[in-house]
C-alpha cells in the first residue's frame, strides 16, 4: 500500500531516512503558499522579499541541525587546582520553537555538574543549551538532550539542568495564559541520589 493511501489513523513507523532538504527556492516557495493562506497577497510590496527573509531567519532559529554537542564538548581541562565541587552556569537565555505549533518558547537554564576528570569551557555549556535549543523541541526533550549529553561526552559525578520558559503556544493562542512559566528540571548521578545535592542546586539558583 502507499504511504499516501494508508488509512487515516494508521500510524507510519519511526523514519530511519534523513529527510531530503529542500532548496532556497521551495522553501521559499513554501512561505507563498502559507502568507496566500493566511490571506494576504504575496505579490504585494510589502511581501515580495518576506519569503527570502523568513527562509534566511529559518536558517539561524534551527542552526542547532548542522551543530553537534560531541564537537562543543570535546575539549576539557585538567589543571583546576584539584577542584571538585559543583560547577554552575545559571541563567542561560535561550530560545527555540514548538515542535507543536511552530512558535517560540523563550526562557533560562541552569545547569551544574560535578567534575570527574576535568572541566569544560564555561561558555560551552550555553553552547551546548543553544545546539539543541535551535532545533524544533519540547521543554522536556530540551531539558533530557542537554543533560544526556553532559553525561555522555564529560563523564561528571552528577548533572543537574532546571529550564525555565515561557511559551508562546499558551500565551498567544489557545487559552493565552500571558505570563505563565514551564520549568522542568532533572538530575542524574550524585544529584538524583543525595538530596542535599539538590538543596544546594537549588539554593546556587536563587542566590
């Protein structure tokens, strides 16, 4: 049977195939056909360069696609004094887009970890958040990459990310809850085990 001609309801497997990138054009083509939906008229001045513009900005809001945290992560040092105590970036603006509707959620992360065999960069771990943040995303699948990759490419004692976003598919459509905040947060290692570990996370965060 046809994928085009499978029964309404019947659900398509996970795709193993990359998905073919379309040129500048159809894409640019593809914001036409969407400001002709939303009931303008294309052709008018004030839209004629639109396409081109929302395909360049589309290039930078899921520049996260063409990035990869082993690279952000890949280089680290040793020489920290003998420093094993919890190191924490906090407050890291972000922005991405809802794999749902396709708007921007907005917010911060915090992120600590407890070093193992040496420490990475302090900017890296904003780079890191921005890898996966430019990419279409749930809060909860965000907060789960930035910590999974933390633990796979640095090896820490323990990780802790807490993501804190307001979006705009609640305040600009649907029940427009203007204002309201998600936060998610997780932890792994010696901070999903101690308590006291959290505490203190938390603590740092408020500070």
């Amino acid at each position: 049977m046809d994928a085009r001609t499978k029964p309404v309801g019947t659900a398509f497997p996970p795709s193993t195939t990359p998905a073919v990138r379309p040129t500048q054009e159809e894409a640019e083509a593809a914001v036409r056909t969407l400001l002709a939906w939303a009931g303008d008229d294309p052709t008018r001045e004030g839209l004629i360069e639109t396409p081109g513009r929302v395909a360049r900005a589309y290039g930078e809001f899921f520049a996260g696609y063409g990035q990869d945290a082993k690279t952000v992560l890949s280089k680290t040092f040793r020489e920290v004094g003998g420093y094993d105590d919890i190191v924490l970036v906090r407050d890291i603006p972000f922005s991405s887009h809802c794999e749902h509707h396709m708007v921007p959620f907005v917010g911060k992360a915090h992120i600590a970890y407890l070093p193992h065999d040496g420490v990475v960069g302090l900017s890296k771990l904003a780079r890191l958040v921005e890898v996966f943040a430019k990419r279409l995303q749930t809060q909860e699948n965000l907060t789960a990459q930035i910590i999974d990759a933390i633990n796979e490419h640095l090896g820490p004692r323990g990780a802790a990310v807490m993501m804190e976003a307001e979006h705009m598919c609640m305040s600009m459509r649907g029940v427009r809850a203007h204002g309201a905040s998600t936060i998610t947060h997780r932890f792994t290692g010696v901070f999903a085990e101690d308590r006291t570990e959290q505490d203190r996370f938390f603590a740092m965060i408020k500070r």
